[in-house]
C-alpha cells in the first residue's frame, strides 16, 4: 500500500485496469451492438450502396481478424488490448460517418456531395483528435483521479465536450442545409451520439503507449499484467 502511495496519483488513476476476462467481455459485447448490429446492417440495408459497403467492410473484417487474439488469449495479449481496443474506436466512429454519409447521399443528394462528404470527414478527424488532447488534459488535471474517487460527480474535460458537440451540431447543419425531414435529423442525431462514445474508445491508443511508458509502475502494482493465464494467482483472474 505505501509503495502506491509513492506513485503520482494520477498516474495511478489512469492506470486502472479491468480483468482480462472483462477485457474479451468488453469485445463481445461492443463488437455485437456498436459493430456488427449499429455498423454493419445500416452498411447492408437499401439502399445499398457499394462504394460505403466496401469502405466500411474492410476496416470491419479487419479488426474481427485482430479480435481473435483477444478472444482466445486475453491474459497474454492483455497490454496490446489498449491498442486493438483503440483502434477499434477509430473504426467504429468511422463506420457510424460512412452511414451517416450513406443517408445523407442517398436521401438529400442527388448526384455528388462532394464538398459535405469532405466536411463531415474533417468532422470525423477533429472529433477523434480532439477527444484525444482532452484524455491528455483529463490526465493531466486529475480528473480522472478525481471520478474515481467522488463517483460520477465530476465534468468532463471542456475539450472533449465540445469535441463531441461540435461534432454532432456539425453533422446535424449539413443535414439541416439539404434536408428538411425529421426523420433524417434524428438518424443523424443517433449516429452522432453514439459515434462520440466510441470515439472515446480511441483514448486507449494513447493508454496503450502510456503503460509502455510507464511499464515500471504498472508491474510494481499490477505485478501479473500481461502474464500467461498460468502463470497467474487463480485468485485473481
């Protein structure tokens, strides 16, 4: 406990990890509802498009081939995880933008929508890079350190706030230019919605060289991180 104490608080904070149980946990469900279910049937259903098909569908079978290794080994893969699960994040925010430009060009536009297709990808980027810089901040402020200890009673870093509002608001103004239809407004809205909270998935990247950084600190608390299954304590796993 004392040699805890010692660590920066912060540091400590942020280097909370679930089990790696939780870790394949985590895959399942996510891949199922957020991917698979949310993602892919939007990609499949009319009309159909080949062009977002094929955009989406490659970055998809793409990391269910890399879940594999989550999946049968996540005791031995349990620091490369962060990476995977981040870039993950990255993949299904992107997914989420490729339905979103899907309903966009299939019900308002008729031919090229070029110029909203660039805006809303530069939305893309300035929502995955901005939730980025307001991890870093959160990190650097103690917020997290803070959440843990006073439970839910704590904002959010301003920078990913508005990171993710102004992602959704932008996305909402495209459609809101071309289109009139309630209904388009509220697909956007979802869309947007959740592509902020997997956005906020892509943070593991930066987790990832975190605990490379500090691998010292993470073997001195979490002694079994990254361990073979056999190798562990049976109590914990």
């Amino acid at each position: 406990m004392q040699k805890h104490q010692e660590i920066d608080g912060s540091i400590l904070s942020y280097l909370k990890f679930q089990s790696p149980k939780e870790n394949r946990g985590n895959i399942i469900v996510f891949f199922l509802i957020f991917l698979d279910v949310v993602g892919i049937i939007p990609l499949l259903s009319e009309p159909f498009s080949y062009g977002y098909f094929l955009a989406g569908i490659i970055p998809i079978v793409f990391i269910h081939l890399w879940a594999i290794l989550y999946i049968f080994d996540p005791y031995k893969y349990e620091h490369s995880y962060y990476l995977f699960f981040g870039v993950y994040g990255i993949i299904n925010t992107f997914v989420f933008f490729l339905n979103i430009q899907k309903l966009s060009s299939a019900y308002i536009f008729g031919e090229s929508h070029t110029i909203t297709f660039v805006i809303g990808f530069i939305l893309f980027l300035a929502l995955i890079i901005g939730i980025q810089f307001g991890n870093i901040k959160m990190i650097e402020t103690g917020t997290y350190r803070k959440l843990q200890a006073k439970g839910n009673n704590i904002n959010i870093s301003p920078i990913v706030a508005a990171s993710g509002i102004g992602y959704v608001i932008g996305q909402l103004i495209l459609t809101f230019i071309y289109d009139y239809s309630i209904r388009m407004l509220i697909y956007v809205l979802l869309f947007g919605l959740l592509s902020i909270f997997t956005a906020f998935f892509s943070t593991y990247i930066h987790k990832y060289f975190y605990i490379k950084k500090h691998k010292e600190i993470v073997k001195q608390v979490y002694p079994e991180f990254g361990l073979p299954k056999s190798k562990r304590n049976q109590k914990y796993l």
